[in-house]
C-alpha cells in the first residue's frame, strides 16, 4: 500500500534516532523530531524543511569539539558517496553521537542524503571512537597526493587510497587479494608482479626500505613513470606487522631529465664540433670534461689526465698557466679578451703553440667550483705570420734591390746617352757646314740618332717610374683642375693634326666643373689613352674621340678608336707590366702604360673598363667620383 505523507511523519517521529534526509543539492527534504530533541532545537521539525544543510552545517559547528574537522569530515562523506555507520561525533559538552549515512542512488547517481544520528552505549562509544579514527586516516591518506597501499607480511591488500585505485568496486575487492590476482582480473601479464614481490620480499628480508621505478601505460598510451617504495612497519618483538607501500608519479621530472639531458648532449656534440680544445677541472685539478679536438691533439682522455698529467704536457708557458688558474678559481673574472699562451707537446711529440682562456663556474653539483679552459691552436697561424713575414722581408728587399738597380742602370746610362745626343748635335753642325746634299743626307742619319735616344731616354724614365710604383713613392698630390682646358693643350701640342693628319675628336656632356686630381697623373692618363688610340688605329681614318662626362657624382673620361683591337684572351691581361696584344705587330710599345694608368685611377678612387674587338676598335672608360675620399666598388 501507498502511505500517506501523515503516516510516514507518524513513522519517522515514532523512530527513536535523529533523521534527516536531504536533496542531492544539499535542502533539507525531511527531518524528524527526534532530530530537533537531539540537538537541542525548540521549535517543530517541519521549521526545518527547505533549509540549505551545509549552511546549517556551518551554523552549528561550533557546538562540536573540532568545528572545523567536523565540517571537513561532512565534505569527505559528501565526495566519497560510500555508506557511513556508527561514525563518533562529539560535542564540546563531552556528549557524544553516533551518525550513520546512506547515499540514495538512482542509476548509479546519488540523489539524495540520508543522515540518522542516535546515542551511545559504553561498549558502542569504544568501537565507535575506533570506527571513527579508521575513518580519519582512511581520509588522510586518501587526500595525500601519492597512491598508498596497506600490506600485509604475504603481500595482501590490507587498505589501498583513491589515488592507487580510483575505481571505489575494484578498491573494495582487492583487499585480501595480491598483485598476482590483481594481473588475472585484469588479463595482463605476471612479469610487473612478479618484480614487485622479489622488491616485496627483499624489504621484508632487509626489514629496510626498498625504492624502485616502475613504467606503465595509462588509457591514452603514454608512458607512466612511477618511483615506488616498501617501508616495513616494524612491531614490538622486530617482527614486519605491515608494509606500507606508496608511490609518486614522476613522469614530469623524467621528462624535465630527459629534456636536461638532451641538451646536455647538444651542448656536447657543440664542444665536440668546434675547434677549440675544451677542458674542465675542479679545485682538486681533476679533469671532468674534455672534447674531441683535445683527445685529437693530444691523445689523453679524462681518465688519463690530472694536475699532475695536465702540467707536465706544458713546455713553455707553465707558471703563467698555474697563476692564472688560481686567479680564476679565487673568483677573478678574466675580461674576454684576455688570452695568454702556452706551448704544449701533442700526441706525436711535436710542440704546439695555444692561446688560452678560463672561465669559472660556481657550485656545479657536489664538486664545488669548476674552471673551463678553451684552448685555440695557433701553431699554424704562427707558423704563416712567420711564412709571411718572411716573404714580406723578401719581397722587400727584391723590390729594394730592383729599384737600386733600376736607378744604377738609368744613372750609367744617362751619361752615354748624353754623349751620344751631343754628338749627334756637333754632327748636325759638321754636315750643315757640307754641301746641301750631304746636309741632307747627314740629317737622316742623325735624326734617327736622335729619336732613339729619345726612346731610350722615355724607356729609363718609365723604368724609373715604375719602381717608383712599387716601392710607394708616389702620392697624389690633389688640386682642383679643368680638364677641359688639359685636353685643349694636349690636342694643340700632339693632335691637331697627328702625323697621318687625323683631327682628336673632343665631346663635352653635362654641366663642366672641376676635378679633384694630380695633376701630372691626370695629363699622363689622357696622354696614354690618346697615344694609345691613334698610335694602334693608324690603319683607319676614322678620328679618334674622347668624351668627358660630367654627372653630379661622378665624372667620366672615354676613349674610343677604330683600330685593331685587342684579342679577347689578352683583355684579362691588361695592366700588367710589359704585357702587350699580341696583334700589335711592329708597332712601337713597353707595355707599361696600361699598368701606370691602373695605378693612377685606382689612387684616385676610380673605375676602369676595358672594351674591345679584334678589327672594330678599343673603348676605354673611367669613371671618378667627385668625391676624391670616396671609395668605388
């Protein structure tokens, strides 16, 4: 039959324990009045109905001994959802109560509460009062962030907390169970069990704690890292009563070590694959560290090397080595730039010149402080700068020795040349005072007298000129200049007409200003270019042309002729001394222009370009920026 709600009141209130029943959202739905009785409320149980339970909860704490574990236990109840009986809870008063609680589940959900409180007996107070400490620590170790377990001396769940086993059915049936029907429930292999009980045994033997790492796979398929341990519990007569077993997930702090260790690795292979020689020593002067190129070099590994062993590798350099190495550990910090040397024997007992540098690091682990030594090989480097030097003096003194020579040969022949010219001029006198025929025909002999002393006398000055170059004697000496009126005194002087009667050709572009030039340098490259251009285009009768080119950054000189050209394999050639085409022929040359006009140009900043085909003609172009100091690329 259907009791009415009059009826069920008639039978709560006829109860003689405390009853209250609440909402899964924590409001009273019903309540005796045995509860108010109990509790010391004057006024009808119904008052009651409709009241949140926790805050009454908090309301009444303070009538009990502990109002703040009171409250605590309340929450325990409430997340653990397991049946509570004749749990102790007392009052300040010394009274005590003992409560039940009933989770009120539907389709495994809890929706209700369902608290009965009632009075105790003496013998029920002492069981209680132990129910109740059983509960307390039950609480404790489910709330400690480490799974626990309980076992007994045969390896039998006696307790195991939430945080082992989260699922509360499993966590009721493997109390009295081991690991070995644990893996059979579960369907998994033995092997993890079997290592756990040789562990277990090993604890109860040793009657010592054993620690140990364990690898599991969680539902996603990653890797578990546990560090485990068994602690026996040792009883009055030194007999094991209990194991506690308890473990901490260190997947993190593996991670962290694994993610250290890699890049301790990079760090390595880094030392290992640069060229210096690396090497790390304690204030004990025990090597910790030494990369490749050392092992290379010297053939010691770490375990082959101490203070000792290290010093003795020192040929030269060994008390500099030692002070600094002190001064570093007593906390000096060497600028970067600070870098000695030493001289050390290698493994194949060649001597080897090392620049050196120390660096300290405090505190590295239990050995205290460490110094790194990097070690750079500059016994190659030495060894070129000496080569060089020693080319350097050669080239030196060869360059002395030409240039000594070059005056010698010019000074000796300067006096016969002198000779010759003054003797050609008393010559010229002789024949001029003979008949008019042989006066003319003296003068064909003593003009080409006289032209090849001139020759001979250009050559010298060009010899000289030369040397001059490659000692560095020659220094632009820069004045403001107009070109345009160069050019016109160079064209009235030699080409206006030239010997075959062609006409220089002289273009002007752009507003014209003054250069910044030497001027002797400046008349020699415009005298070369147009030398050059009529002398090796005698077989056209095309005017050679000179341009002058005025932006407002650069200026610009170009040459263009119709002559023979110059073959594509001697372009590359051009500027060195005494080089020539090789279709000049029997046209008169040194070879030496070109290479003094490079000079000139590249002393005043500028650019030179050479262009040209065999029979169509040359086009010189030189480029000069306004700016004297500024450098061309």
């Amino acid at each position: 039959m259907n009791l009415k709600k009059e009826e069920l009141s008639f039978i709560f209130n006829s109860l003689p324990n405390a009853v209250l029943f609440e909402s899964s959202d924590h409001i009273i739905q019903y309540v005796n009045q045995p509860f108010c009785t109990l509790f010391g409320i004057d006024a009808p149980s119904e008052i009651l109905i409709g009241a949140n339970c926790k805050d009454s909860a908090v309301d009444s704490a303070d009538y009990f001994m502990e109002p703040s574990l009171f409250l605590s236990r309340i929450e325990s109840i409430y997340a653990n959802g397991e049946q509570v009986l004749n749990e102790v809870i007392q009052f300040k008063s010394g009274d005590t109560l003992l409560r039940d609680y009933i989770p009120y589940k539907k389709d495994e959900k809890i929706i209700g509460h369902l608290w009965l409180y009632k009075k105790t007996t003496q013998e029920n107070n002492i069981l209680s009062v132990a129910n109740s400490q059983k509960h307390f620590y039950e609480d404790l170790m489910n709330n400690i962030p480490a799974d626990i377990a309980i076992f007994d001396p045969s390896h039998r769940y006696l307790f195991v907390n939430k945080l082992a086993i989260s699922n509360a059915e499993l966590r009721k049936w493997i109390i009295g169970k081991d690991d070995y029907e644990y893996c059979k429930r579960a369907n998994r292999s033995t092997e993890g069990a079997e290592n756990r009980r040789a562990l277990f045994n090993k604890c109860i033997d040793t009657k010592t704690t054993v620690e140990f790492e364990e690898q599991n796979i969680d539902g996603s398929g990653k890797i578990i890292y546990n560090l485990r341990r068994f602690s026996p519990v040792i009883g009055m007569q030194g007999k094991v009563e209990y194991v506690i077993g308890y473990g901490i997930n260190v997947s993190t702090i593996k991670e962290g070590e694994r993610k250290l260790q890699e890049h301790f690795n990079e760090l390595k292979s880094m030392f290992n694959n640069i060229d210096q020689l690396v090497i790390t020593l304690d204030m004990n002067g025990a090597v910790n560290f030494v990369n490749s190129q050392w092992l290379n070099i010297t053939g010691l590994d770490q375990d082959m090397l101490g203070e000792s062993s290290l010093f003795q590798l020192i040929e030269s350099g060994l008390e500099n080595f030692r002070k600094t190495l002190f001064t570093v550990f007593s906390g000096y910090h060497l600028p970067p730039s600070t870098e000695k040397q030493i001289v050390i024997t290698d493994k194949n007992g060649q001597l080897r010149t090392m620049r050196y540098y120390m660096a300290r690091f405090n505190h590295v682990r239990e050995r205290g402080q460490i110094v790194a030594v990097f070690f750079t090989d500059i016994t190659d480097q030495l060894k070129a700068q000496k080569d060089l030097l020693e080319t350097a003096m050669r080239e030196r003194n060869l360059s002395e020795m030409k240039t000594n020579f070059m005056s010698m040969v010019s000074h000796e022949l300067r006096t016969p040349l002198s000779v010759i010219l003054s003797s050609a001029e008393i010559l010229e006198m002789v024949y001029s005072k003979l008949t008019p025929e042989m006066a003319e025909k003296g003068a064909v002999y003593i003009n080409r007298i006289v032209g090849q002393v001139d020759k001979m006398t250009q050559l010298m000055n060009d010899f000289l000129f030369i040397s001059k170059i490659e000692s560095g004697k020659i220094k632009p000496q820069l004045e403001l200049l107009d070109i345009q009126l160069m050019l016109h005194e160079i064209k009235e002087e030699s080409y206006n007409p030239w010997t075959d009667g062609r006409i220089l050709q002289v273009i002007t572009k752009g507003a014209p200003r003054l250069v910044k030039f030497d001027k002797t340098m400046l008349r020699h490259i415009l005298s070369n270019l147009l030398s050059n251009a009529f002398k090796y285009s005698s077989n056209s009768t095309q005017d050679p042309i000179i341009r002058v080119s005025f932006t407002d950054q650069y200026w610009f000189v170009t040459v263009a002729d119709a002559g023979i050209g110059i073959e594509e394999e001697d372009l590359s050639r051009l500027g060195e001394p005494f080089v020539r085409g090789g279709n000049v022929g029997e046209i008169e040359g040194t070879g030496l222009g070109l290479m003094t006009i490079k000079f000139f140009v590249d002393h005043h900043s500028g650019f030179l370009r050479v262009r040209s085909k065999r029979n169509k003609g040359t086009l010189v172009s030189i480029r000069f920026p306004f700016d004297s100091n500024k450098i061309l690329k």
